[in-house]
C-alpha cells in the first residue's frame, strides 16, 4: 500500500532533507510542498494526503491554524524546536512529533508510527485539535520540570504489572506483552500491540526489574528479547533487531551492545 504525504515546512533545506528521507521509504508518496499557513490549507484540502510532516512554525499562519482551518485533516508528525512541555503534550496524546535535528533513524521511526496509525484508522480528526489547544494553552508557561530523579527502590518492586498512561488512562502494561521500551529526552515509553504508553521509570530502573526478559540494545532501547524476529547487519559494525510487532519495525543494536548479545544469544 501507498500512503501519500505532503510536507509544510517554511525552510527550504528542512523540505529537501524530509524529501530526501522519504526517497528511502518507497511506501510514502510525496505529493506536494508548502511553506506557509495560506498554501499549506490549500494544499491539504486538494491534495488530500493520508500524511503531513506539519512544521509547528510557518509564516501566514502557524502549523495550528492551518489544521485548524483546513477541511481536510491527515495523519501529522509535527516538525518543531519547541520546548519540554510542548513535547510531553505529543507524546501523551500519541502524535508523533520531530525534534529538530533529527536524524535519518528517528525519521524511520516516525514512519514506522504513521504506517501504523494509517493502517488503524483513518485520520486524526478533534485528537488533533484537542491536542493544539493544550500545547497553546501551555506554550506562555515555563518548561516543564525534567523528570525526577530515581530515588532507592523505584528501579525495584514492579512486579508482573507496569502502570503507564496514554492520554488520561492509567493501564497495567504486562511486561512480558512489551515489544520494547524507548527513552526519548526526559521521557520513556513502552511499545505495545495496542500502541504506545508513557512510563514514569527510567530505562535504568526497567532494566534492573525486568533484565532477564529484555536486553539494552542501544542507549535509548530496552528490547524484549522474546520479541526479536531477526538481527540484520546495518552500517559501521552497527545492526538493527527486526521485532515481531505487525509493522516490523526495526530497533538499534550498538556495536558494543551486539557484542554483549552475541555472548548470549551465541550467534
């Protein structure tokens, strides 16, 4: 299947590179470009993509009144510096976001997301707009705290369930039901088949309670070693591991980690 995209980004070499990146992904189409509020409309509502990399701040109107004012609202990843809050606000309301500069990695895994959000649904609709307001809301406070830091016994005592939130719901995770764990900024997250939920432990403290189930494959990921269909060479002595959920996505596995897992795995 083949998804279409268009990109919304007022600087010329930031819609060269996203172009660039996307040439890897032969699933995505791009369709068309926009640099500001005024053309970005016009070009969602003709176009009609299933997908916009929507940059949070453009002349003519910010990347919040063009989704606010066009008739067609697509799947986003929002392109933005923004500060803290601005990025928890994403990530709680499971909207992806790009934090700029970001690499060609972080890129596959926004794709990766979108694959999955456009193959369960057909759009973002009020999420979205609910989720611009508070970002609004908040942009006039400061930045919020860094998480705290882990205090004797956190990494300890979990248990067989994890509390995590998405939006307003608390769940107990299993972890055992966990894909992996991912450590972006301040924040971590556990991917799961029914999607992605914020976990208030750090990837440390998650490896120490749940170590002999999942491996620390690179600095930012906690795999679940049972999850892991393939281990596929990539670039400079580096691989990725091919994981078993239904977009098969591929996580980062270090040299120095791929050494570690060879000696227990024995591969």
């Amino acid at each position: 299947m083949s998804y279409r995209v268009v990109v919304v980004e007022d600087e010329k070499p930031a819609r060269d590179r996203i172009r660039r990146l996307l040439a890897g992904h032969p699933d995505f189409e791009l369709v068309g470009e926009a640099a500001d509020g005024r053309s970005a409309v016009k070009l969602l509502d003709e176009a009609k993509p299933d997908l916009c990399f929507l940059d949070v701040q453009i002349p003519e109107g910010d990347g919040f009144e063009v989704l606010r004012r066009a008739s067609h609202r697509p799947h986003v990843v929002f392109t933005t510096a923004y500060d803290q809050y601005a990025i928890r606000a994403f990530e709680v309301h499971s909207v992806d976001y790009l934090l700029k500069p970001f690499g060609r990695e972080r890129f596959a895994v926004a794709l990766d997301r979108a694959r999955q959000a456009l193959a369960s649904s057909g759009g973002t609709g009020g999420r979205v707009l609910e989720l611009l307001e508070q970002i609004r809301t908040g942009l006039g406070s400061s930045p919020a705290e860094p998480a705290a830091a882990s205090g004797p016994g956190r990494g300890g005592g979990l248990g067989n369930r994890l509390p995590a939130r998405r939006g307003a719901r608390i769940v107990l995770l299993d972890p055992a039901g966990v894909f992996w764990f991912e450590a972006e900024q301040t924040l971590v997250f556990a991917r799961t088949a029914e999607g992605r939920f914020l976990v208030e432990r750090t990837l440390g403290e998650l490896e120490a309670a749940f170590g002999r189930s999942f491996f620390r494959s690179h600095r930012g990921y906690l795999v679940n070693i049972a999850h892991v269909a393939e281990i596929l060479p990539a670039d400079s002595g580096t691989f990725l591991l091919l994981m078993r959920d239904a977009a098969g996505s591929r996580v980062p596995l270090s040299r120095r980690r791929a050494r570690q897992l060879r000696e227990l795995l024995g591969w």
